[in-house]
C-alpha cells in the first residue's frame, strides 16, 4: 500500500527492518525476477554526470551489496561501507562480500561518520522508506560526510515503491533536490530513468516500465 507523505508518520516504519529480514534470503532471485536495474541505472548516469572515482563511497540501505557490485564493474580500487536498518541484510551483505563492510543502521547512526571521509554517498531504492525528515537528515549526514567534490546520488520511486506488502512513502523531487540543494549540494541530474521491467532506460517494445524511478545526482564544492 503507497500513503501520500501527508500522511506520513514521523519515523520509518517499523515493519521495514522486519520485512527486509524476511526478504533477505531471496532479495537477488527477486531483484532479478522483476529485472530491477536501480543500481546499474545509478552507476551509469554517476559516470554519465563526471563521476571517474577514486570510490570511497558510503552506500545507504545497501540491502545485499548491489550497488558496490557495479561499482566494482567499472572502477578499482573500490572501498564501499554499507548501512542497512535490516539485520538479515546487512549479515547477507557481508556474505556477498561486495561492500567492504555493512553495519546495522539508519540515518541517525550517520552521525558516527567522520567529516569530509567519502568521495561518493548513494543510495539506491531506499528514499521510499523514509519520511520527509529523514530525507532532510540524510542530505545533511551526505553533505558532512563527502569530501569536497564529492558526488551523491539517490534514487526513488516518486510516485512509492511498488513493493508489495510494505508501506511507502511519496516525496516530492522538488521538495528533495532543495533538501540537497540547501546543504550546499549542487544537482547535475535529475531524471525520470525508468526502473522495474526495463533495462537499462530502454523499453522492449511489449513491456513498459512497471514503475517511475527517479534519480538526483550531485555534487558538494
Ligand atoms: C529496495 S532495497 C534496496 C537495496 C539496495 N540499495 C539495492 O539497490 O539493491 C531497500 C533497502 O533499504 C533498507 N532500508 C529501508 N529503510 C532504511 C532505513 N531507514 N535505514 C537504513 N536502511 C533502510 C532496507 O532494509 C533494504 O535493504
């Protein structure tokens, strides 16, 4: 069920951590059953915006790792250190072994980060399960976190995750990209890319995208 940010309550869920535990196991066999490319789509417009690295990059609510996976594709070295609210994900996380490290946390653990320590912060299919508040603090840990000249990039259903069985948010792009925009942020992309039964931002010619995925990407001087 999708619920207008209006409605929203003033913290995440609490059935998130829970589902995402129950999904865990068997989050990539369902990735790959609907062809979700959010972290393909991300890292290629990253490179599409000027991002060339080096990555030391802090990935939030990494789920099994997939974003450091394709980053892994492209660059060398790469150093991802991953949070997720999901105990289970986090311990498949580590297994995967695609982040160099995963721990248990939300946006408040952020504050444990030390300044100016990542040269790229992203967060793929996540913003979904976070209120307007957390979005906010999520901009300002991103921009406290990145080096000068550091890049973030988000991506987010605006219209709410189709995922069945969990509630999720709406944002609004414009409200986001002041969110960033106000924390220094200056925004390279801001796209419609498509998402769920699509590849890559190129429709097959039977199937449209299932959903609307947004992206923002940025850059802190
Ligand atoms: C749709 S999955 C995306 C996983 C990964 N980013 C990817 O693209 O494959 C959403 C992930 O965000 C995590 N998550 C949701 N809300 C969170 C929060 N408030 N703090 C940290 N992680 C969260 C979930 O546990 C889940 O692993």
């Amino acid at each position: 069920m999708t619920v207008s940010s209006a409605s929203a309550a003033r913290t995440t869920y609490p059935n998130v951590a829970e589902h995402f535990n129950l999904q865990a196991s068997k989050y990539n066999i369902g990735v790959e059953k609907v062809r979700w490319t959010g972290p393909q789509i991300l890292v290629q417009q990253l490179i599409k915006s000027g991002f060339n690295g080096p990555v030391k990059g802090l990935d939030f609510g990494t789920g099994r790792g997939n974003v450091a996976k394709v980053l892994k594709e492209k660059f060398n070295p790469v150093n991802v250190k991953g949070y997720d609210v999901s105990a289970e994900m986090v311990r498949h996380a580590n297994l995967d072994g695609h982040n160099d490290l995963t721990l248990k946390g939300g946006v408040r653990d952020l504050a444990e980060e030390n300044e100016n320590e990542y040269h790229l912060f992203t967060s793929c299919g996540v913003l979904d399960f976070l209120t307007p508040e957390d979005t906010e603090a999520l901009s300002a840990q991103a921009s406290r976190v990145l080096k000068p000249g550091g890049y973030f990039a988000v991506t987010y259903e605006p219209r709410g995750t189709s995922f069945p069985g969990i509630q999720t948010l709406q944002h609004d792009p414009k409200v986001l990209r002041s969110q960033f925009e106000s924390k220094g942020g200056r925004v390279l992309v801001q796209a419609s890319v498509g998402g769920l039964y699509d590849n890559f931002g190129v429709k097959t010619p039977h199937e449209k995208p299932r959903v609307e995925n947004h992206i923002l990407i940025g850059k802190y001087l």
